[in-house]
C-alpha cells in the first residue's frame, strides 16, 4: 500500500516492528462514518521492514482540512491525490 518516491534514510525507528523509517510518500485509507477516503501521494515515514507508513507531523493539519472539505461532499469513495487538493 505504501509507496516510496524518496529514500532518505534516517535514524528514526518505527513504533511497531522497529524497522528504520525513510521519507517517502504512501497511500493512505481513512474510514469516516460509511465512507471510505483514499488520500494518494502523502508524505510520510515507511517502515524498511513492514511498509507501515506513518504521516508526516508536517503534513497532519494539511490531511485533516482535506477530510473536512470531503465530509462535506454526498460520496461513499473518494480517492484524491495529497498534492493536488
């Protein structure tokens, strides 16, 4: 699920495996109410050993005002790419 355009690596160790984390970019999926969210390209941190992605603190605020703008359409999926939202 998780795809990586970037690969930088750092110190940084995931929370779940322990895996070391690089910079890349990665699919995300958001379940709201009946509807499913689909959030393409989003920066993030992936794991080298599971693929978990985790978002970027810098990107959080940036995803959540995309969420509020999609709760306000009528569709049960909607898949938008990061960028050009």
């Amino acid at each position: 699920m998780a795809g990586s355009t970037e690969e930088k690596t750092h110190d940084a160790r995931g929370p779940l495996c322990g895996g070391g984390l690089h910079e890349g970019t990665a699919s995300l999926p958001f379940f709201l109410d009946q509807r499913i969210v689909v959030i393409k390209d989003v920066p993030a941190e992936i794991c080298g050993d599971c693929g978990e992605p985790y978002m970027m603190s810098g990107v959080t605020g940036r995803v959540e005002t995309l969420l509020d703008k999609l709760d306000e359409l009528d569709s049960e999926i909607s898949v938008i790419h990061y960028k050009a939202a």
